[in-house]
C-alpha cells in the first residue's frame, strides 16, 4: 500500500528514476520546453524549481549542489547563466504545464512543460492585459485624471473666445461695409433707370 507516500515512482526503481528526473531536468533548461506525459511533468516540476530557486545564489555551492543532481555542465553554465537573470525577480512557480490531449497509442496524457520566462507570446499578451486593467481601475489615480481633464477644460474654453475672435470682428466689418456700398450704388443709379421708376404703367 502506498498510503501517505506523495512521490510518483512512475513505474521505475529509484536510480532510472532519478537518472529520467535529471535528463529531462537538463532538457527543460536548455530547451525551455518539452512535451512528456502529464505524470512525468508533475514530478518534473517538483524536481527543478528547487534548482531554479537554488541557481538565483550564483556560488560554487550552488554549483555543485545543482551539478549534483543535473550531472551536465551545459545545462548548469545555462542555466546559472541565462535563466536566473531571467528568474531573479520571480518568487517561484518558474515553470508551466499545458496539457496537450491523449496519446494515440496507449491514451496517455500529453503535457508540455514550459518555463515561464521563456515564452514571449504570453509575455506580450500579459502586459497589455495589465495596461487594460490599470485604465479601467477606479482608484485613486482617476481622481488625478479627473482633475487634469478639469483644468484641461477651462484652458480649453479660454482658448476658444480667442481663436473666435477675428471671425466676430469680420462679421462686423461685414454689415458697415454693406452700409457704405449702399450709397456708392444708390449714386451709380443713372437718371434714365429712376424715370422709367416713376413711369406710369
């Protein structure tokens, strides 16, 4: 019975157990991503964030403790390298698994294991997703938006009587400049049109 016994033994003895954890560990870091079963991706999980964890402290110890459990240089230089840069401001949860349907062979479930860092589509998607809420929130912050948008308004206004102004005063030179044709056309009148005004019909 296994009652109280939490470790997936994934139907191996210990050694290829650990050897399995180890290689796909070293695949994940190199690769930043691998498809497996999802059984194998949870005891994955378990298995390498505490490495990621370990590889933000850069010391020969760490080192040697994660080499201890990777046996690949490579994977070790990346991942002290590379990743903890990337995972430094990150407190925890340094991996995700996205399940992938069932194996046509024997319906096993599919998974694909991913380091979160690494996949910039969704990275991209995150943070306009925040710009998004950051414009909807109603915090503090809007009342400060609310006052900008108060004062812009009486700028606003005070510029328009402005920009108004020179269309008022045309429209009043407008009506004397009528007022003085009237007589210049009125003279231009000759005599013969105001008798043929007087005419009897």
């Amino acid at each position: 019975m296994r009652h109280g016994k939490k470790v997936n033994h994934l139907g191996r003895t210990a050694p290829h157990r650990k050897a399995l954890m180890a290689n796909m560990a070293s695949s994940l870091i190199l690769h930043k991503r691998i498809n497996t079963t999802l059984a194998k991706a949870k005891a994955l999980r378990v298995y390498v964030e505490p490495l990621l964890t370990r590889a933000k402290n850069d010391t020969i110890h760490s080192r040697r403790t994660v080499f201890s459990y990777l046996k690949d240089k490579t994977a070790v230089a990346e991942l002290f390298r590379d990743i903890s840069n990337k995972i430094a401001d990150r407190q925890g949860g340094y991996t995700r698994i996205i399940k992938l349907g069932n194996r046509i062979g024997d319906n096993a479930e599919l998974a694909m294991i991913e380091l979160v860092d690494y996949n910039e589509h969704l990275l991209k998607e995150t943070k306009s997703d925040k710009g998004a809420q950051k414009k909807t929130r109603r915090r503090g912050a809007g009342k400060a938006t609310k006052a900008g948008a108060a004062t812009a308004e009486p700028a606003a206004k005070a510029a328009e009587p402005v920009a108004a102004a020179p269309a008022v005063e045309e429209e009043v030179k407008a009506p004397e400049a009528a007022a003085e044709a009237a007589p210049e056309a009125e003279a231009n009148e000759t005599p013969a049109q105001e008798g043929e005004e007087n005419k009897p019909e």
